[in-house]
C-alpha cells in the first residue's frame, strides 16, 4: 500500500480528525509482542499509552468512527465490553 491509497482512505474517513483516523489504522494492526504497541503508540502517534486508551475509548462511541472503520470498531467494543463484563 502506498501513501497515496493512505491519503484517499484519510480523505473519506467521514470527518475523523487525522489523529483519530491514525488511531483507527494502529488498531487494525497486529502486534507480536509485550511493549510493541505501546512503542508504536509513543513513536509513531506521540502520546503516552494512558492518552492513547482514553482517546481510543472515546472514539468507540463516535459514530463518525464506526462508519469510517465498523469492523476496527465493533470489535474493539466487544472486547471492551466483555471487560466491563469481567469487573
């Protein structure tokens, strides 16, 4: 995939600000390990980890969000739930 295929998703991400859309885009990604995401969340975003999480639970109710990324989002909410569930 190249920058431009990036841009036109960017472009019709529905109105999401591009940190939330590279939000988006960090979740549908797999991680091979302890740390990793929470490097790429430092180096690749600039938040802490703690910032990241409560800007991405605010997005998961953000019907801009679900439109623009509905699989990313609805699983993220099931996972978030079934903790909610555990407590």
């Amino acid at each position: 995939m190249d920058q431009g295929d990036d841009e036109e998703r960017y472009e019709a991400s529905g109105g999401l600000a591009r940190r939330e859309w590279d939000i988006l885009a960090l979740e549908r990604r797999g991680f091979a390990g302890p740390g990793v995401k929470e490097r790429a969340i430092r180096e690749e975003l600039g938040l802490a980890p703690v910032r990241y999480y409560q800007l991405l639970n605010a997005l998961l109710d953000d019907p801009r969000a679900l439109a623009h990324d509905p699989v990313t989002v609805n699983r993220l909410r099931r996972v978030r739930e079934s903790r909610r569930a555990e407590r």
